[in-house]
C-alpha cells in the first residue's frame, strides 16, 4: 500500500469539486470551522470514521481532509450514465442494496489497496442529532483486515441543515473537528473489534461536545 495515491483524474475532479462548489458553501453558506486538521496523514491509506446526519456530510468532510475520501454508494447510481462515470471517478464504490457486510467490506479494501481515504459512518445510516447511539463494527473489521488507522472526525451542526418539510439547505453553521488517530484493531475478534469500534465513538462524541 505504502505510498499508493489516487488515480491523478480523481484528484483533478475532487480539487474542482471542492474549490468550486463545496468549499464555498462551506466557508460561506455554512459558515464552516474546522479544528484539528494538523492530525490528518496526507499520506497512504487511512479510515475516516464519522457520525452522521445529514447527506451533506459525505462532500463537507471530503472537503476538510486536503484529500479524496473513497464513500459507498449504491449498486443503482453507478448504472445512471454519466453520474456513474463521475461518481467512480471521484472515488465512490458500488455495495448492492441489502447485501452483507463482506460485500461493503471487501470493496472498502479495494479502496484502500489504491491508496485513497476511505470514510466510513460509524452508525450506518443518518441520526437525527449526529450522535452515534449504536455503532457498526465495519469499519473496524475494515480497519483490522488492513490494517490501517483510524481517523474520528465530529461533523457538528449538519443535521440542522435541511430542516423538516424544506428542500433548500438553511445556512445553519458547520463545524467540523479532526481526532488522533487511532490504531487498527489487532485481530478480527469480536472484542478486539467493539473495543476500537468503541474507542472511535468515544473520540467522536469528546469532539462533538465541544460544539460551535
């Protein structure tokens, strides 16, 4: 893996992206902080675990790591001409609707084998104040497998963005804060894996408490 990088198109289209369209919804609209980033490797592969709630945090925290991070996406996107060109490009990879974990996990792997970021979303799906009340141990398995570090970042703020009934973005304010990183997991044992898995929420949750 070592110094593996992404492909040199995905780093064009994700500097276009971010310095287009994201970074100044972030830093305007969003009014976005980040702390920490000091802490981020800019180097080789790497982990990032999230909490989750809104489908803006994907771009928001891709924008904020000075680098592409590699997300899942649905089987489905990828057959929509162009957007399943661009999407792959950009870094995503395709994981079928409802299939098991191995599926996830082992496209994850392919992800890091090239050398990108792979961000990962502790609780699995959005939650309606970005805490983590019940974590997956995917990323931890990922983590294990590969052996490769964690990152725990604290998106803040997120779930205010499209309130209940809208379809605009509000210009709620973002902050966004970068953890230490943490080591693999030394084994694939259930203990080993709930206990970095554990380790990261804990992290996640410190840094979300500190708020705006």
């Amino acid at each position: 893996m070592g110094n593996h990088r992404e492909p040199w198109v995905s780093l064009q289209l994700y500097h276009l992206f971010k310095w287009l369209v994201v970074a100044p919804m972030l830093r305007g609209y969003f009014r976005g902080r980040s702390h920490g980033l000091e802490h981020i490797p800019q180097q080789g592969p790497l982990i990032v675990v999230a909490n989750h709630a809104s489908d803006f945090d994907p771009p928001i925290l891709s924008c904020c790591m000075r680098r592409p991070v590699s997300y899942m996406a649905k089987e489905e996107l990828f057959r929509v001409p162009g957007l399943g060109q661009a999407i792959r490009l950009y870094g995503a990879y395709p994981v079928k609707r409802g299939s098991a974990d191995r599926s996830a996990i082992r496209a994850a792997l392919t992800q890091l084998e090239a050398g990108w970021a792979v961000g990962i979303f502790l609780s699995g799906t959005r939650t309606p104040d970005g805490r983590i009340p019940s974590a997956k141990l995917g990323a931890a398995m990922v983590a294990a497998k590969a052996q490769v570090p964690l990152l725990p970042v604290s998106l803040w703020g997120t779930h205010r963005i499209i309130a209940k009934g809208r379809l605009l973005p509000r210009p709620v304010p973002v902050t966004v804060r970068v953890g230490q990183v943490i080591a693999p997991p030394r084994s694939t044992q259930r203990e080993d894996l709930e206990a970095v898995t554990q380790a990261c929420v804990d992290a996640i949750h410190a840094l979300h408490d500190l708020g705006r």
